[in-house]
C-alpha cells in the first residue's frame, strides 16, 4: 500500500438495495482511497449505476453503511452528500436547457461547501467551462449542445461542487476516438490534480488506461475485485461478460 493509501476516503460497507422483490445491490462492499481512479465494472443490469445512487443519496440504502472520509452518509440525503465533497454526473445526461451553460456550472457552486455567487461564481464557471472544453459556449442555452458537450456540461456542473471524490457513470459512452482520448486527458488531469474517481465504465481501453483497481459485480453482487489486469483475466469476470448481457431494464429504470 502506497503513502497515499494509508486512509480511506470511502468505504462501503454489505451496502444492499431492494427494488420489491429485487436485490438489485446485495451486500456491496469495496474501500476507495484517495487520489485514484477505479473502475465499477459488470455487465448491463449488474447494479452498478443503483450502486452509484446509493452513494450519492439519490436512493436509500436498505442495509449496510456507507462511510465517507469516516463520517457515515448513507443516511444522508444527496445535497447534503454533495457538500461535504461528492459529486458526480449521469448515465443519462442531466443538463437544465433553458439556461445558458455558465449559469448551468454556476447553479452547481450553491452546493459546494463555500458557495459561490456573482461575479466570483462567472468567473469560475468560465475557468471550469475552459477546463473542459466548452468556453465558447458559454452564453449558450445547454439544451442546444450537442449530447457529448452536454456530458462535458454536466462534468463542469460536478467540479463546480469542488468534490474529493467524483464519480463518472458512462461518462465516456459515445464518444468518438478523438474524444475518448481527450476525455481520457482530462481524467487524468483531474486525478493529477488530487481527485479521486470511481468510473462506470464498458469502454475497455479507458478501463486500462486510467483505472488501477476495478470492482465487479454481476446481478448485485461483487464478484471481483483488484488489480485492472488481474481483474479483467478472472474466469468468473469473463464468463459474466461473455454469457451474455442481463435484460439492462432494471438498472436504468432506477438509474
């Protein structure tokens, strides 16, 4: 264990979520430590984005703990989560369409643990909408974006909180060879700069190339969980890949 994970920054903890007669997370455990980047694998309809949820307060756990910089959060609801240093973007892109992308970022700084306002909120937004990419959009609406520059949009709204761990769903889904190797730039930016990141990710050469660590599950259980390449070789991994996908309707019906 290196000098940087001698704390962890997150820990979940048999965290377990039921849809009726569905456990769609059943007893999730794994710990982040901080400034890395791992990868939330499994196939569609494994429970990786009701995972996230539970995480960010979007759903209650109904079992478990969640542990974040030591402090439990899992009974917590998102905006309070948010403020104390998590935040994170969608599998399906939430953007507000009819305000311009700066005032998009700038709504973003009214949850973070000093917000911002005014002048000092522009000029930040500007800076953030310039990190990713979008700083000649500025004063456009963000419903006319295009859907990639929506999901940088929504990127800038989750570092406007100024999180200590961000968590990215699909957030390379989409993208072009170009963007995908631009994206990945800027993930590692972003790391470089001491964020940690938890990724739901499907797009392999990603998973590689910025993950150290992944956790797998499939039908709400972890199944795996380690080093990227050791991970990705596992025979139970495989076979949860390669025997085909889950009906993906209950995750994103929860999403």
């Amino acid at each position: 264990m290196t000098a940087a994970h001698t704390c962890t920054l997150l820990s979940v903890r048999s965290a377990t979520r039921r849809f009726g007669g569905l456990v769609a997370v059943n007893q999730l455990s794994f710990d982040l430590y901080p400034g890395e980047v791992v990868g939330l694998l499994g196939p569609n309809g494994s429970g990786k984005t009701t995972a996230m949820n539970l995480i960010s307060g979007a759903l209650p756990a109904h079992g478990g703990q969640i542990l974040f910089n030591g402090q439990p959060i899992h009974a917590l609801k998102s905006h309070q989560i948010a403020r104390l240093g998590i935040a994170r973007t969608f599998q399906l892109v939430r953007v507000l369409g009819p305000l311009s992308c700066q005032d998009n970022v700038i709504a973003g700084m009214a949850f973070k643990p000093r917000p911002l306002f005014g002048k000092a909120a522009a000029a930040h937004a500007q800076e953030l909408l310039q990190r990713v990419g979008l700083e000649r959009h500025a004063a456009l609406p963000a419903g006319e974006l295009t859907y990639i520059d929506q999901k940088r949009l929504e990127l800038a709204r989750a570092l406007a909180l100024e999180p200590r761990l961000l968590l990215l769903d699909e957030w390379l889904a989409g993208l072009n060879p170009t963007e995908l190797q631009q994206g990945i730039a800027l993930i590692r930016q972003l790391q470089g700069s001491g964020l940690t990141i938890l990724m739901v990710e499907h797009v392999m050469d990603a998973v590689h190339a910025l993950c150290s660590r992944c956790v797998v599950m499939h039908a709400g259980t972890r199944i795996a969980e380690g080093a990227t390449a050791q991970v990705l070789r596992d025979p139970e991994v495989v076979r949860a890949y390669l025997g085909g996908e889950e009906d993906d309707s209950r995750e994103a019906a929860h999403a």
